[in-house]
C-alpha cells in the first residue's frame, strides 16, 4: 500500500502506463471491483496532485502553513512534515 504521497503518485503513473500500454489480444479480464478500485487509485493521485499545487501556489503566495494546516484540517507542523518536503525539492 502506498505510504506517501509520492507512492501514491507513482502508483497512478504506473496504472496509467498500464491503460496506454493496454494490448486487447493479451488482456485478462479483471472484475469490476478490481477496475473500479484502480480508477478510485488514480483518482486520489491526481487529487494529491492538485492539493501538491494548490499549496504551492498558497505558499508562492505566503500563505503561512498555519493557514494550509488549516484549510487541509490539520496541523501548520503536519501539513509541513507531509508537503514541504514536495516544495522543497521542486
């Protein structure tokens, strides 16, 4: 299971890659559970990536980690620990 926020990026990229590289002739077919679960995969990577850009847009614009603590309902030290690390290395 992912464990960060960059696990689960990287799981969509793989299961995207997966869909672009679909071959019909050497296809299993896979229950509608299972389907409906990887597009719920994929889904939540693209909303972690738009949460990844709206913050830094909000902190290229100063808003203080106190205030996207609060926004994402949770603490300026644990937005921080969980997405500055993102910024920082961008």
């Amino acid at each position: 299971m992912p464990r960060s926020i960059q696990d689960i990026l990287d799981h969509a990229n793989e299961l995207a890659q997966r869909f672009e590289d679909f071959d019909a002739d050497e296809a299993e077919e896979i229950s509608v559970e299972e389907y409906l679960l990887e597009r719920a995969v994929v889904a939540r990577a693209r909303c972690e990536q738009q949460i990844l850009d709206a913050i830094a847009k909000a902190r290229a614009a100063e808003l203080s980690w106190q205030k996207i603590g609060e926004l994402l309902g949770t603490s300026a030290q644990a937005a921080h620990q969980r997405y500055g690390v993102f910024l920082e290395s961008a």
